[in-house]
C-alpha cells in the first residue's frame, strides 16, 4: 500500500479566495455571512448567505472560457489551479497518465439552469446556448480541470450531497493507496445562492430564519435552527509519498484514513442514534492507526441544524468513547457558511492547516450549550493545540456519510 500526501491546496470561500486568506480568516474568527447581494429577497424568508466576494475568474481563465462557464465551474478552475501552483506540478512533473481528477459537484450548474429556463419561457427552444449541456452538468468540472492540466488518469466526478468532496478526497486516497494514480486533484465546488437553491432548501426548513448574520450558523449551539448557504470551492493535490519526496515538495499532512458509509434510513434527516456516522468514524481512525494518547482535532460537519449537531455528537461519542471528551471539535460552517459539495474539501483543507500550524479554529457565535452537544467546541476562540490526529467528517442527503482523518507531514 502506498502512503499518501497533501502536497497543495486551493479555496475560494465566504472568507477569502486564496489558501492564506481563507486561513487567516478562520482562526481569527472571522464571519462570512452578510445579506444576500445577487437577487431581490424581498419575497424571501431567508435573506442571508455565505457568498464569495471580490472573485475574478479572469485570474484563472480566459474570457472565453468564462463565457462558456457555469460559476460554479469558474470556482472549481481556480481552486484547482491554485493547488497545482501550490503543489509545483502545474507545469509538470507527473506522467500525464498518472495524474487524475476527483473533483464534484453536490448541485452543479443551477445558476445556468435556472437562466436557460428562463429563456425557453421567454423566447422558446431557439434562445436556448448551445452550451448550456456542459455549463450545467455537474461532471464538467472535473473534464476542465483534467483539460487544463492534460491528466489522463482516473477521473471520477462525484455527487453525493453535503459529502461530495468528502468523497472526493477519500476515494482519491484510495486510488493513489492502491496504485492506480501518483496524483490526484480532488476537491469539490458549488454555486447555489440563487433564488430556487434559497427557495427550496427555505421551503423545506432547512434554513436558518434568523437573518442576523452573525448569529445564524451557530453549530451545536442550543438556539440553532438551521443551517446558511454558502458557495465556494476547494482542492487538494494528494500524491503518492515517494513521488513527492523524490521531487522535493513541501508535504502539508499525510491522509491516512477515510470512512464511508450511508445511514439507510431517510431523504434528508440523519439516523438518531447516528450509527453509520460513527461507523465512519470509526472506519477512518482505525485506518489511521489512532492511539489512546493521540490530541485529536475534529473538523465536523456542524451545520447548525437541530438534527444534525445532535445526531453528530452522538455519532462522535459513540466512535471514540471517552476520548470523544478530550477531543478539540470546531464547525467552519460558523464562519462560511455551509458550502454544500465543496464543503468537504475546504473543511479537509481546515483540518490539515490545523495539524500543520498548530491552531484549531473556532466555532464562532457559540453562546449557549445544548446538553445534547456536550463536547468541547472551541468557542468562538482559536486554540493552539498540538495535536496528532486531525478528522474531518461530512454527512449528505440521502444518509451519505464521510470521514477523513489526516496526520502530520513529514
């Protein structure tokens, strides 16, 4: 089996679009959600969300490309572009057939679904962009980004919700452990605040109602009542030890484990008694070698919805037992929001820069426990901490669960 290594890493998110200023965001605490800028929410519930500002795709692609692309596949260009810059393998240093694309989607191209649309209501069939095929399938992301840096390797797009880059990296992992890549651009990206993404996750009370923005995406904090949609993108390169060390790249954090299971047991809510959670929990620190004295940072789902955060804990509780009351757990999501298919990615990324600096981030706007969350959360400060051990874990829709556990790097 093959060792596994981080060896770049790209964001665009609520807090900064670049790896240091999403980073420095988050362990200064800072929030991300405002009112939303790109439609009328007049007639809306929820008029808050976690929205990238200040995004130049011309920085990534020509306008050409632009023209032709869905924003949520300009997010996943540039996360992509940055993590090969980062990595060193953007102008080569991997055989073309080694190197491949797990990148997803848990919605795809809806901004460009929903503007066709209205086309075809307004002008017929004719009006309809020849490109609007590929602009909205949520595969196409991952074809570009193999397009743009010539991989012609296993690419696997993937869509599984909430846990899609979760997913991505995990099963990317498995590829390179096994053999079958010696790098792999995995990472996930979404584009959702638009009026039917806002409208439909609202009339299903998904949402928070809040609409403070500072005191909406409160994981595991009692007055919760749902989560806030976020967009963005994440990307990590994973490569294979040896190839890495025998190119001389820096080495974030080493992936050692992944979990992944699915609860089986409803569309949207997550199981109570959260089993499958745990399993995948389980799954991933079991791969990973976890020891009794190992400081464990867990970078979890945390979503702010009523559900979710209790049925997370247990999930924790039951996979690490006592230590689940010594482990440092922080929610992202308090500060960006939930990014839906690329929240698994930039939350990895969260996880990894935790190992590497030593600072775990924290959950923001936490003020009042709920005794069906009783770990520890790191409130609304960073910790410096030295740990071991760092978990990342995602949950969907559909009852798709992910973990991802991650050491330091050599």
């Amino acid at each position: 089996m093959k060792r596994v290594v981080i060896t770049g890493m790209g964001v665009v998110s609520p807090v900064g679009n670049t790896l240091d200023a999403f980073w420095n965001s988050l362990i200064a605490g800072k929030c991300g959600i405002d009112f939303i800028t790109k439609f009328d929410t007049a007639d809306f519930r929820v008029k808050i969300a976690a929205e990238v500002r200040d995004f130049d795709p011309l920085l990534y692609m020509d306008k050409n490309e632009r023209r032709k692309s869905d924003v949520y596949t300009q997010y996943a260009m540039a996360s992509a572009v940055q993590a090969m810059e980062d990595s060193g393998l953007a102008g080569g240093g991997v055989d073309p057939e080694r190197l491949g694309v797990y990148y997803g989607s848990g919605i795809g191209g809806i901004g460009t679904l929903i503007q066709e649309c209205g086309k075809l209501l307004d002008g017929g069939p004719k009006k309809i962009s020849p490109f609007f095929v590929p602009m909205m399938i949520a595969n196409i992301a991952a074809g570009v980004i193999a397009i743009r840096f010539g991989a012609q390797g296993p690419t696997l797009p993937v869509v599984t919700a909430c846990a899609t880059s979760a997913n991505t990296v995990g099963e990317a992992f498995r590829a390179i452990k096994h053999g079958y890549a010696d790098a792999i651009i995995a990472g996930g990206a979404e584009a959702a605040v638009v009026p039917l993404a806002v409208a439909g996750f609202s009339n299903m009370m998904a949402l928070s109602t809040r609409n403070d923005p500072l005191d909406s995406s409160i994981p595991f904090d009692k007055r919760r009542d749902g989560f806030v949609i976020g967009e963005g993108a994440g990307a990590l390169v994973l490569e294979e030890y040896e190839h890495a060390r025998n190119r001389g790249a820096k080495i974030y954090a080493e992936i050692c484990g992944y979990g992944n299971t699915c609860d089986a047991y409803h569309m949207t809510a997550p199981q109570p008694e959260a089993s499958a959670a745990a399993k995948a929990i389980e799954l991933a620190v079991a791969e990973a070698g976890m020891q009794d004295e190992d400081r464990v940072y867990i970078n979890a789902h945390g979503t702010s919805t009523p559900l979710n955060d209790a049925a997370e804990t247990q999930a924790i509780k039951t996979a690490l037992g006592d230590r689940a009351y010594r482990a440092l757990i922080s929610s992202t999501k308090s500060m960006t929001g939930h990014m839906l298919g690329s929240a698994g990615a930039v939350e990895a990324i969260a996880a990894a820069m935790a190992l590497r600096t030593g600072i775990v981030p924290p959950t923001v706007g936490y003020r009042e426990p709920d005794e069906a969350c009783d770990l520890d959360y790191v409130p609304n400060t960073a910790r410096k901490a030295d740990i071991r051990l760092a978990l990342s874990t995602s949950f969907g829709f559909g009852g798709h669960n992910a973990c991802l556990a991650f050491v330091k790097g050599e």
